[in-house]
C-alpha cells in the first residue's frame, strides 16, 4: 500500500487561494450553501427564500422618475398573480422575449416567468427590427411583453402583452377565488435547477451574436455570494440601477436586491449624470454600480464644481461591463474621496461577474478587477501552448464553477469551442494574477468592441457593410474615444469607379443598427491587410487609424 494513502489534497494558498500544485486560483469569498443540485428549485423560489415572514415593508424597487415604490409585500404578491395568470398562455420551458425599457414591472416580469419555468430572454429596446429578428431566430420566442414604443419591432406571427396596457395592470391584481384550478396548475409545475431559465444575447468570442442559456443553478449560484456579503451590513443598501435590465450585469443586479433585502432605485430614462446625482440625494442611494462612460459624466461634473446635491449617503460606486483606465479611477478618488470604488470582471457566459474588489480593495489595488468570487476556479493559460502559467505571468484567463453557462442556444459547436471538455471557460481576455490573487485585465484577446458599456461586434457590421453594392470589403476596429471608451470606425474597398462617400455609408448602417453600433469614422482604402490565413489584421489597422485621426486634427 502507498504511504500516501489516504491522497492529501492539494493545499490552497488561504491569502490568494492559490494552489501550486494545479497552478488555479480557487474563490476565497464567502458565500452561502447552495441547495443539492437535484433539488427542485426555481431561481424565484430560493431568492424569495431569504425573506423574512411577513416581508419587510420598506420599498423593494422604486421608480427614480416618479417616485413611485414598490413594497416587499406587493411585489410578492404581484409575482403570485402574475406567474399564476401566465400559466394558462406560457408552457414550462416556452422562452418569452422581454422587449421594454426598464421599469419596476420588469423585475416582476422576471420573477414570475422564472416561477413557472419560463426561459426569460430580454433584449435591447433600442435594436432594431433587423437585429430583433436575428435574436428571435435564436431564442425562438413563443410570447413577447413589449411596450407600446418597441412592439412594432416584433414580428406580426409573434403574439405579445403591453407592458404599459391596462391589460397587464390587471394580470397584477390580487386573485379571486376562480382561479382555484391555476393554482393547481401552479402547484403541479415542477422547475429543476438544472432547467434553462435565461437566453441573453452575447457576441461570445467570435464577434456574431449568439444565445447565451443560463439555468436555474446558474443564477442560484451567482446570487449566493451577495446574499453572504449583505450579511455583513447593518441597514439595507438602496442600490441605484443605471444599468441596462438586459445585460447580465443589470439582470443579476435588479433581482439579487430582492434576496440581499435592499432597495432598488431603477432609473427608467435614458441615462444622465445630472438627475442619478439628484437620486442619489433623493433616495439616499448607497451603491451605484455604473459604466465606464457613466462614471467619466459624474468625474466631469464633480470637477467642474457642479456637485450641488447631497451624496453623503453614497458609499460604493462599482464599475464593469468594460475596461476602465486607471486615470479615471484616480480622477474619481479625487473628487468622491470618501466613497469606496470598486470593479468587476465577468461575461454572460459566467452569469455575471465572477472577479469582484470588496470594500477599500479597489483603492488598494488600483486596476484590478479583485479576486475571484465564492464558487469559482481561475488560472492563466499560454494561449498558444495551453500551458498553465504561475502568478505574475501574462495569458488567456480561463475559468470555472457552477455559474458558467449551459452552452449557446442552438450552436453546439460554438459552446465546445469556448468551453473545453474539463468544464473550463475560454474568456478570450489576457491578464495575470498577483501575488495576492487580483487579477488585472491588461488586453483582449477577443475582438469586440465594448461602446458605452455595450458590446459591439466587427463582424456584424462587417457583414452589413458588405451587403452594400458598392463595398467589395470592408473592416471594422476600436477607436478611442474618452466618452464612450471606443467607437467602431470602418475602413472600406469601394467597387471601382463608385463614388460612395462616407456620410452614405454612416446612413446606410445608422438605419439598420442600435446607436451604439453606429460607425463613427470611415477610410477607404484599396485593400484590407490579412495575414496568411485570411485573418484581419485589426492591430494594424488600428494604427493605421491613428495616423489618419492624428492627420485629421
């Protein structure tokens, strides 16, 4: 017999939670026990489940335009009606596209669809009907909820309920006693962790855009470690949601509140500096999770001297959704000097974030994104070897838990591409590890182009431009821009003897695209540089555009 029986476990580093024998970092965070897997659960049941009986009566989300509140009680009884008249018009497992500006009936919305074993899939109010149907054809959706604003996006043969319709108002109406029998119903639909629960649209790692299936499990597990880290506070936190309810980020964030007790102040117009830092005085917000060009407008106002309402309620501002310069970062810590900053790094593919600084760790530790979160596994991969690198070494950051994706829907070889048979997920992002376990982001290996917090795919608008018959190539590259982070800038093969001029072409993809995709410069050239085996070179194209841009001023 071995004299190393029984096996030792490899020792985990408690500082940094690495282990030197594997060469992974391992999450150190608290968290809270996550139920067996076989359990049947839905991801509403286990976040109501931290609610006390009776609830408490403080707001759980309020309108910042109106004013108006939603109590702990009401929104429980509103899901309950809701979910309960769904039941008759959505089948387990039916996805249902979620097309609306943000508002306190979406999070309602979310919590009842998922009660009952709907697959919740939210899009961008502002994609057109040309990318509404892209992301339809994806999740095949058998009902929408739209509003009166974005319902002539959708399709005619897709049915679909008005958010802002008396008829839904009624759908949130305590129940009488005839809808005995749906409670029956209620009672008798069995949701499994294991069950889809989510399709949200990513670009993944190719730059198309792509269905992102999250499950029940997925979200339980994302949702644990802010129910252990709310422990800690005294009072609840009143979070301000600036963030769009589609992305990952704004869709974890507005439901997590409701588990970790807090107030959710959910911003329904378009997003300006100004009136977030007047609610922030009126709500006495204590954590505001931005974007980077969000927090770049609050820097601005605060250093031109124009902070004339009352933040001292405000105690964590986060950022994520896209890289952040550290110069920005010490900019803010300047004029908020009493408020904690903090980052994040995640991707839908990971169920939101899964690095995350805590407390005054974003001010120690200028640029990193944090350690990794409870339930998670990391290490640094050479990407052209596949070795596993030690701290300190640049390379393609890889991850794993119980947060990662089931796959993307419909496209098996997409999921096997960027998740390898060990469970591991391929970011395509490079960065390195300290000694205290903080990662640092320091470039891409992907190559979408993150504008105002969204993500903006070269190859679709690649592939739009080339639909143009007087484009016989065409490329699309980052550029810097200090609001937005990056723009997307085209360089352009016209057809010979065609005189398409820049302003047309801008038009042309203006009319088929979200704004933030919009192209914002053009150069044509007589050919785009590929190296041998097709690929773009973006890197010297992006030079390339400098040079323009400098020539420009």
């Amino acid at each position: 017999m071995s004299d190393h029986w029984p096996p030792t476990r490899p020792q985990i580093d408690p500082k940094s939670g690495f282990c030197a024998e594997t060469k992974t970092f391992h999450g150190l965070r608290p968290t809270v026990p996550l139920p067996s897997p076989s359990l049947p659960l839905s991801f509403t049941s286990f976040t109501f489940s931290f609610l006390p009986s009776p609830p408490h009566s403080h707001p759980a989300y309020i309108d910042a335009s109106t004013g108006h509140a939603l109590s702990f009680p009401d929104l429980l009884s509103q899901v309950h009606s809701l979910s309960t008249h769904l039941l008759s018009r959505v089948s387990k497992g039916d996805v249902v596209l979620v097309l609306s500006p943000p508002g306190v009936d979406i999070p309602v919305l979310y919590f009842a669809l998922l009660s009952i074993g709907a697959v919740v899939s939210p899009a961008n109010p502002v994609s057109t009907s040309h990318e509404i149907s892209h992301f339809i054809s994806i999740s095949k959706p058998s009902l929408a909820f739209a509003t009166s604003s974005t319902s002539g996006k959708l399709p005619p043969e897709l049915p679909f309920i008005l958010l802002n319709s008396p008829d839904f108002r009624s759908l949130l109406e305590p129940l009488q006693n005839d809808y005995i029998g749906e409670l029956n119903m209620k009672a008798n639909r069995v949701v499994q962790q294991s069950d889809a629960a989510a399709i949200l649209y990513s670009s993944g790692t190719t730059g198309r855009v792509k269905g992102v299936v999250l499950t029940h499990r997925n979200l339980i597990a994302s949702l644990a470690p802010f129910v252990a880290a709310a422990r800690t506070r005294t009072t609840p936190a009143v979070l301000m949601m600036t963030i769009p309810l589609f992305h990952v980020y704004g869709f974890l964030f507005v439901l997590k509140t409701v588990a970790t007790r807090e107030t959710a102040v959910v911003q329904t117009e378009r997003f300006d500096a100004r009136r977030t830092l007047r609610a922030v005085e009126q709500f006495r917000v204590t954590n505001l999770p931005l974007a980077p060009p969000a927090l770049l407008a609050l820097v601005r106002i605060a250093e031109e001297g124009g902070l004339e309402w009352d933040m001292s309620s405000l105690q964590v501002v986060s950022c994520g959704g896209a890289p952040i310069g550290n110069d920005l970062i010490h900019r803010f810590l300047r004029v908020f000097p009493n408020v904690w900053f903090g980052q994040g790094y995640g991707l839908t593919e990971s169920t939101s974030g899964c690095f995350r600084t805590d407390g005054q760790e974003g001010t120690n530790y200028i640029g990193s994104v944090g350690r990794l979160v409870a339930g998670f596994e990391a290490k640094i991969v050479d990407p052209v070897t596949g070795v596993v690198l030690p701290p300190s070494s640049q390379g393609e950051i890889w991850i794993k838990g119980q947060q990662i994706m089931k796959g993307y829907a419909g496209d098996d070889k997409s999921t096997c591409e960027i998740i390898d048979h060990q469970g591991w997920l391929k970011t395509g992002d490079v960065g390195f590890f300290n000694g205290d376990g903080f990662l640092f982001v320091v470039d891409r290996l992907k190559e979408l182009i993150k504008c105002r917090g969204y993500q903006v795919p070269p190859a679709e608008l690649e592939d739009l431009l080339q639909t143009h018959r007087d484009i016989i190539e065409a490329a699309v590259v980052p550029y810097p821009n200090e609001e937005a982070g990056q723009v997307p800038i085209a360089f352009i093969v016209r057809r010979p003897g065609r005189d398409l001029n820049e302003n047309q072409i801008k038009k042309f993809i203006s009319e088929k695209v979200a704004p933030y995709k919009r192209i914002h410069h053009v150069f044509f050239v007589d050919s785009i540089p590929k190296n041998h085996a097709g690929k773009i070179l973006r890197r010297k194209l992006g030079e390339l555009a400098s040079l323009h841009m400098t020539s420009r001023l």
